[in-house]
C-alpha cells in the first residue's frame, strides 16, 4: 500500500492544516526525469567527427605485406579474418611461388577458428590432419620426456604457424608435440586434404613443389611496406631508379551504422500533462542519452568497426605479469608515434594505480576539457566501462592516435538528415495509430575507421582486481 493510500488520522490536539492536507493546495517543486544509466561517453567526445556524405568511407593504403620474415600476415575486416595470398609465400613449400590465382584459392581453402585460454590445438601422438596459421594469440609448444616429464619447446604467437611439415606426408602422419592455448586468439586451418585436391588441379603448384625454390629478396620499408626507390648522396649523372606508390586493390570501405528505437507517446499525455514540463520532450531526451550510450559501446565492441576488433594483430601485447604496470603503459605507448588518449575500465584504471602504489609512484593528474583525469607520460587515461571485463577478471586497454590529417582513428557520421535533433541523429513522426499513441522513430548513425594500423593499440589480457 503506498503512503498515499493511507487514510489520515486527525487526533483532538491537532490545531492547525497538516502540511498533508496542505500539500494537496500547494505545487511542488520537481526535477526533469534522472537517468543512471548515462556515462561519461569519453570515446564519443575525443574522436573528431568525419563527414560521412555518401554513408560510405573508403581507407586507401599503400600495399602492404612483407614476404620473407618468416611470418604470414593477415588481413582484418572486424573479426573477420583472412590470410593475405601472397604471404602463403612463407611457406617454405611455396618459397617464390608466384601464381597469384593459386595463392588465391588456397587462401579461400582456410577455415577461420577462435580458440581460449587452455584449449588444446594439438595433442602429441593425435593425427597430423592440418596446417595452422596464428593469427593472433599465444600458445605453447610442449613434448612429453622420456620420464614423463613435460619440456617446453617454445612459444608460437602472432604469424606463427605449425603443421606444415605434414602436407605431403604418405601415410598418417602424427604431432611430436602438443600445443595448447596460452591466451585466447584466432587461427586458420587448412585441412591436408584440401591442399592436396588443389595441388591435384594445378600444374604450377606441382612444379613449385617439386623444385622448392628459395624466397627472392624482396625490398621493404620498416612498415612492410613497398619501398620506393630513392637515390642520395650521388655525383655527376648516375641513371636515377624509377619507383611507384603501390595501393591496397582493396581497399577497406567503413558504412556507416545506425542504433534505432521507436518512441510511442500517448496522445493524452502529450496534451493534457505537458506542463510544467514538455513529456514528448523530456522521452525524447531520456531515449536520445540511451541511444548515445549504445552508440558508445558499438564504437569499443562491435565486430565489424569496434576499436577492440579493428586494432591489428601486431598493434596488440600482452602485459607482463596480469596486472597493468607502468611498464605496460610504456610498451603501449611506445608502439605509436603521438599517442594522444588512453581508453581504460575504471576498474583497469584502479589495478594500475594500484601497481603504481605499490612501487611507490603517483599516477599524475591532468586538466582534461575540465575534468581532472589520470594520466601517464602526459597521456589521459579516460574512462570508458563499455570496455568488457572477462569471467577471468580481465581486460583490455586502448590507445589511439587520431584525426584525420594525423594519419589516426576518427568517427564517421552524417549531419543534414531530415528531422534532425542532435548532429547525426533525428527523430521521424510516424503517426498516430488507433489507440491514439503517437509513434517517433529515433536513429542515430555512426561509425570508426583507423586509417593506419599503428593509430590504435592494445594492451590485452589486463587482471583487475575482483570486486570485494
């Protein structure tokens, strides 16, 4: 029974109005609708703004990929995952095989496949049935000793692979060792079959196994890059190399995505109870701030363009012991040039002041649009708790380079749409159906694009401290 519905008891000693009864003359003083749910919304406010006018943004890049490391690269749509051709050159089965057809289709014949923590790949004495590719992640290669001893023969991660040695095994072959997963992460298989049926179609592919030649230099910049040939330092008239800019031939198109809802108001309510505050007004408001909150958490999570799915393999480490040390930070920071903000869980950003405590430092504080924020080497750490935290009680923290002309991470809408409320957002009448409710439809568009891979890193597998 609520307070309301209790009768009032008059005693004989009362005498003057109850302020009860007084309450019923009087007008209170209320505020606007509260919502708990809103958030400080940091990776919103810190990315600059790209318009976006065909709802489509296209990423050019130099062609990128290096042959002859040792390691094959992928290329990253989200968490789509697909081997570059060309880097199946690292194969030592096709060192300086050059059919890019082939290279395509045996590209297609790999099967993406997420694994977790403890996960076992291989299983020493198990059937050798396929080749693997890392794409990202940690394992660790054991062999069970002589005396049952486990040995540990070395550690595979990102551009790793094993398995290949049993492509053209007669027979059935088996593993030496067993691999097992240190952290989670992403691979490619190729089924033995699948290589033999394409070797079976291609006559070229038969010859490059038979001959088995050895990997051409290729020239590369630091980024893995194409080199443009250059001449300095030279005398009298030399012949000058000539050069080009190679471009990706696909390059990475971001479309623009939308969080929408359908606001119904009833009619009676919009007329009759509208003072002394707007309710259209004030649903709209409230709608608005949850819409901008799920905006906030696609932009961290979402697989096709969520900064924790689009940040490439190489910009991601591990930390040293679990918890975020200032050493961590520094090997984050150090990856890219002009990190300007670090994105954390307060829950992250509390382990790390914990591990800064407990060596004896500060973590500094700086004036930020503001706010007093933690920083590290004059870097922000924002808060931002749409960055998930494990059942295992771990996280991620993110750096970004941004802007546009920075060469950085940058957001991606579209202002100038009809009916629009905020910049990129509007609200659509919809009518008025049969039970006299009026219907608004609420869309808000957006999307992230990294324009380089080293404008986004990061630092994975983060333990924060479980709740007490």
């Amino acid at each position: 029974m609520s307070i309301d519905s209790v009768p009032e008891v008059r005693t004989e000693e009362q005498r003057s109005l109850a302020t009860r009864a007084a309450r019923n003359l009087a007008t209170t003083t209320k505020s606007a609708p509260q919502m708990q749910g809103i958030s400080s919304r940091w990776v919103q406010k810190t990315l600059p703004w790209v318009q976006t006018d065909g709802g489509a943004y296209r990423v050019n890049r130099r062609l990128t990929y290096t042959i002859g490391d040792g390691r094959i690269e992928f290329n990253q749509t989200g968490s789509h995952v697909r081997v570059i051709p060309q880097e199946l050159a690292e194969l030592s089965l096709l060192r300086g095989y050059d059919d890019e057809e082939v290279l395509e289709a045996l590209a297609d014949r790999f099967v993406q496949r997420e694994f977790e923590p403890g996960d076992v790949l291989a299983q020493q004495g198990a059937p050798a049935t396929h080749l693997y590719l890392l794409a990202h992640g940690r394992v660790h290669q054991t062999s069970q000793g002589h005396y049952g001893e486990t040995n540990r023969l070395g550690i595979l991660a990102d551009g790793d692979k094993f398995g290949e040695r049993h492509l053209l095994d007669s027979g059935e072959p088996t593993w030496e060792y067993t691999v097992k997963a240190a952290t989670a992460g992403t691979l490619l298989e190729l089924p033995r079959e699948r290589f033999i049926s394409l070797v079976d179609e291609s006559p070229s592919l038969q010859t490059q196994i038979t001959r088995v030649q050895s990997l051409p230099q290729q020239r590369q910049n630091s980024h893995g890059e194409a080199e443009i040939a250059l001449a300095s330092g030279h005398e009298g008239e030399p012949d000058l190399p000539t050069t080009f800019a190679d471009y990706e031939l696909r390059p990475r198109e971001y479309e623009l995505s939308v969080a929408q809802t359908v606001l119904k108001v009833h009619s009676r309510v919009a007329d009759l109870y509208n003072k002394p505050m707007n309710q259209t007004e004030h649903q709209l408001r409230l709608t608005i701030q949850a819409l901008r909150e799920r905006q906030e958490y696609e932009l961290v999570n979402n697989a096709d363009f969520g900064l924790l799915n689009n940040c490439d393999f190489k910009q991601r480490i591990q930390t040293h012991n679990g918890p975020p040390s200032p050493d961590d930070i520094d090997d984050l920071l150090t990856m890219r040039r002009n990190t300007q903000f670090l994105y954390a869980h307060p829950r992250a950003i509390a382990a790390f002041g914990k591990e800064c405590n407990s060596r004896g430092l500060n973590i500094p504080t700086i004036d930020f649009n503001g706010n007093q924020v933690p920083s590290w080497r004059g870097v922000p750490i924002l808060p931002c708790g749409k960055i998930p935290i494990s059942d295992h009680q771990t996280s991620s923290i993110i750096a970004v380079r941004t802007g546009e002309d920075n060469e950085g991470v940058i957001g991606l809408h579209q202002t100038g749409l009809p009916d629009e409320v905020e910049p990129g957002l509007n609200a659509r009448f919809m009518g008025i159906d049969d039970k006299g409710i009026i219907s608004y439809l609420v869309s808000t568009y957006y999307s992230a694009a990294v324009l380089v891979p080293d404008a986004l890193g990061v630092l994975e597998n983060v333990e924060v401290h479980p709740r007490g």
